[in-house]
C-alpha cells in the first residue's frame, strides 16, 4: 500500500491532495487541502509574478511538501498551470521552489492541462458528447468529447484573475467594463470554430468559479443543510445560470462575499470567472450545466492508477 500525492498550483489557488492507493488500483482520499495563493494578481502585460503572491505561494507549498514528508511510503507529482506557464520570470521562480521548497515542479502544458480535466471528468461523469469547460485564474481549458473521446483539447489564455483584474469586476461594476470584458471572451471565443460542434449536446463545467456558482445554486435549492447536494454532477438549467449571474454582477464584492456558497476570497475575481460559462451557455444554446468536483488532479490520479509511471513530463 503506497499514498500519491498530489500539489495543483494554479493562477488563483494551491491544492494538495493525497491518496491512498491499495492493490487492485482501488484508492481512497485521506487528505485534501486549498490555499487561494492569487499568484498570478498584478501580473500585468509583461506577465512577471510579482514578488507578494510568490512569497504567498512558496509558504504554501513549504506547508504542502512538509504534509507530504509526513506520510511514510508518498510519491509526490507537483504542476504548475497558467500563471508559472505564462510567466516571464518562470525559471527564476522554478529554481526558488526547488531550492527553497525542495519539489521539482513540473510545467504543464495548456493541451496538456485541458486533456487531464478529460481524464479526471470522463471517468467519473456521463458524458458522451459535448464540452467541457475548466476556468483558471490566468487560463481557460475546453475539451470537445465526442464519442466519449477528446476530439480537441485546448487552452486560452483568459480567466477569473486577469478578467476581473483587467476589466475591474472586482467590486462595483461598471456596465461599460462588463461589456469590454464580455467583447473580449466573445473574441477569444469565437477563434474556436470547432465549439460549433458542441451545440445542443451538454456542458460540463469545472474550476473554481463555476464549482462557486454550483456551490450558490445547490444552496438556494436545499430546504435545509441536510439537503445540500453534492457538486459533483449538480445539474443547473441556463435561465437558472442566467439569474444567478445576474444577482452576482448586481452586487458588491462585499454583498457577493456574503452569499451562501462564494467565500471572500472569490468574492473578487468571480464575476469575471464566470464570463466564459456565460457565453458559452449563450452561443451553444446550452439547455443546462453539469458541475464536476474531478478534473486535472484525478485525471493525474486516475494516470498513474493506469500506468504505475510519472506522467507529468
């Protein structure tokens, strides 16, 4: 018996995630961990992480790889997507977490990303034909499944943090600045002609502010906290998306703070994180989402179940 641990460190957040595998490739979760560590805020055009959230995430990951030489007999994968991927100062902040922290992170890819949110949503969700939408802090990663295989896997860069930061939805918003930023996702949207393919089939939809919006709406049906469902595999019908949306660019970032379901330090960068959805529920004439909990940690998981091998390079 064996554990795999498992560090995500995205644009917005920091996740741990370790499991315990028994033979037969049977396994079981034993702890899970989150950070918002923002480190791609402030990044600006010149995509240099600033030199706050790199202090924040190198605290982050020193607590993580400390847990992880905790548990006796771990192997360690560690990734890094959009924000280190983007960076102009990658390799100096590479060598500081080496040194530093002690873990070899390993950049992943875009495509590469995208294709492990198939793995992780594919094994554990229905989901024969349709899309499949992961957004980030700093990317935003959409799957084409059709026949239950991944027909294109693809990332842009565009999400939660340099959305809300770039077009100011962080607190009271501006119609103008809705209607640059929603202008912009259109645009990076419309690059894809390939999301034709995917109209009137299903829309799965994973990451931090679209998990956000499932844990809003899973509240506002449960008739008590006994009733609360699950996120994984909630199904929400668009003119219901809609109205939530509308509620959300409606408010402050305080009053979005206070909304059972969105924690404070989403509050910020959620309006923004939900733009791409938006749209795509609008241009697919999607009827309805399905939310996934699963996506490029368990597609990690669910590799090395299958290969026994570090797959990350």
């Amino acid at each position: 018996m064996t554990k795999l641990a498992i560090i995500d460190l995205g644009s917005n957040s920091c996740r741990l995630r370790i499991s315990e595998i028994y033979p037969g490739g049977k396994h079981q979760l034993i702890k899970y961990e989150k950070e918002f560590v923002r480190l791609s805020e402030n990044m600006g055009p010149a995509k240099l992480l600033q030199a706050v959230p790199v202090e924040r995430t190198l605290a982050v990951l020193k607590r993580f790889a400390a847990e992880c030489q905790a548990q006796a007999d771990t192997k360690l994968i560690a990734v890094a997507t959009a924000a280190v991927r983007q960076a102009t100062n990658q390799a100096e902040f590479l060598a500081r977490v080496k040194n530093e922290v002690g873990i070899d992170l390993q950049v992943i890819s875009g495509e590469r990303e995208a294709y492990l949110d198939y793995v992780g949503v594919s094994r554990t969700l229905p989901i024969e034909n349709g899309l499949i939408i992961d957004t980030g802090g700093a990317s935003m990663e959409l799957i084409l499944v059709d026949e239950g295989q991944a027909e294109e896997v693809v990332s842009l860069p565009i999400g939660s943090v340099l959305l809300s930061q770039q077009y100011h939805l962080g607190d009271v918003i501006d119609p103008a600045d809705l209607y640059d930023a929603v202008v912009k996702v259109d645009q990076v949207l419309s690059s894809q002609r390939w999301l034709n393919r995917a109209r009137h089939t299903r829309v799965v939809a994973l990451g931090g502010s679209n998990r956000a919006l499932a844990k809003l709406f899973r509240w506002k049906l449960a008739s008590s906290a006994a009733t609360v469902q699950p996120v994984h595999g909630l199904k929400m019908q668009t003119q219901d998306a809609f109205a939530l949306m509308h509620s959300l660019v409606a408010a402050t970032k305080e009053e979005r703070a206070a909304m059972r379901g969105i924690s404070a330090a989403r509050a910020d960068v959620i309006v923004g994180g939900l733009l791409p959805l938006m749209a795509l529920l609008r241009q697919l004439s999607m009827k309805e989402v399905m939310f996934s909990n699963n996506g490029l940690r368990e597609g990690l998981l669910f590799e090395y179940l299958d290969h026994q091998t570090d797959t990350t390079k």
